[in-house]
C-alpha cells in the first residue's frame, strides 16, 4: 500500500528534519505551497512522467498530509517525558500547519470539480453525499485549527479557549477516517482488494491511535493525581 511507504518516509523526514523544521518554520511553509502550486499546475500543464505521478501520489490522493496528520496524531500518545515528546511535541504545531496547507490544496481541487456535479443534482448516491459532507466539515475544521495553530494567533487567545478550540481536532481526525471508508467503501463492496486493504489499514491506524489516546490521557491524569493525594496523606500524618 503506497500510503504505509510514505507515512514511513514522512515519519523519518519529520525525525530528522525537526530542528530545522522549528528553526525555520516559514521555509517549511512555503515548501508546502509549491507543492499545492505544482499540483494545480499539473491540471493545465503537462510534467515530466515522474514528477506527475509523484505529485499524484502525494497531492491528489493526499497521502503527504495525511502521513503529516498521522504523525502529530501520534505524537498525542506518548509520555510528555518521553524521548518522542520531547524531540517532536516543539513541532507538533508547525507540522499541523503543513498538513492543513497541503490537504486544503486537494480539497480546493476536488471541491471545485465536484461543486457544478452538486449544484447540478446528479449523481447524488448516499456515499457520494458522505464523501461531500464530510469533506465540506473537514475543509471547515481544517481552516479553523490551522489557523489557531499559527504562534501570533494563539498568543491572541485564552489558553483555555485555545485547548477548548484544540478538542476539536479529535473530531477532525474522525472525519478523516469516514471520508476515507466513503471513498473506499464502494469498491470494497464490490470485492476491491485494494480498497479492502486500505480501509483494514486505515481502521487500525485510526483505531490503534484512539485505543492509545484514550491510554494517554488517563495515565496523564492518574500521574497529575497522584501528587496530590500523596500531599494529603503528607498533610493528614
């Protein structure tokens, strides 16, 4: 599966490039936006075969990002104290903002193309208006926390509205799921070993990442409460 290859390139990248990636933040940015730029180009230009099947693979069936995303999902699951914490959580904001930056030019490309299909009321099948839906909620999540995820903007909020604001990426990385099972799921019924695998794959990601989450967030509060209750026996002897 071509994702699993490029969510393992992606990963090694991120490790090691994670100093220059804090370092210079902007230059990681505008890297993102050629890649946006040499996919829409490749709508009205022809490119050299490698270079078109690269950006294919990459932009248009949105594997970058959503290798970007799983990465910062991932970083959720370890100890603040842990090896990975601590190299990549410094990170985990701009390598939000590349992962929005680079779906929110599939999204564009493919709302674009889908919107005369919607407005025209044809072929409006119940996977189809899925597929729509969620990713009409997902370009809406997608701008709202990464614009939040920009420094001078959360330095403009309350930490508590930003961490209430934040919450909502859980529900974004639902949706991702959903979107991709919409897409897949028609020929998967149709017995599409590919399409079987890949929504296989993706349900353990995505399901593997919920399990250890859920772990994270209580082993965080078990060791938050235990030094208050060790301060209560301190104080009662």
């Amino acid at each position: 599966m071509d994702f699993i290859l490029v969510l393992v390139v992606t990963t090694a990248l991120v490790w090691v490039l994670r100093k220059p990636i804090k370092k210079a933040p902007l230059l990681f940015y505008a890297l993102t936006i050629l890649f946006n730029i040499a996919y829409i180009a490749t709508l009205y230009v022809t490119l050299p075969e490698l270079a078109r099947e690269a950006i294919f693979l990459l932009m248009q069936k949105c594997t970058l990002a959503l290798a970007l995303f799983t990465v910062v999902m991932y970083i959720g699951v370890f100890g603040k104290d842990s090896k990975v914490s601590h190299e990549l959580r410094p990170i985990r904001s701009e390598l939000s903002i590349m992962a929005c930056l680079l779906a929110i030019g599939h999204m564009v490309v493919y709302l674009t193309a889908f919107l005369p299909r919607i407005m025209a009321g044809v072929g409006m099948a119940g996977n189809f208006m899925l597929f729509f839906a969620t990713a009409v909620a997902l370009l809406i999540l997608l701008i709202v926390l990464g614009v939040t995820s920009f420094q001078f903007v959360k330095r403009h909020m309350s930490a508590h509205a930003w961490i209430k604001l934040q919450k909502w990426a859980y529900v974004f990385f639902g949706l991702i799921y959903v979107h991709l099972v919409s897409i897949l799921l028609p020929s998967a019924i149709n017995g599409g070993t590919t399409a079987l695998v890949s929504i296989g794959v993706y349900t353990v990601l995505f399901g593997a990442y919920a399990v250890l989450r859920v772990y994270r967030a209580m082993a965080d509060k078990k060791a938050a409460s235990e030094p208050a209750a060790e301060a209560e026996v301190a104080a009662a002897a």
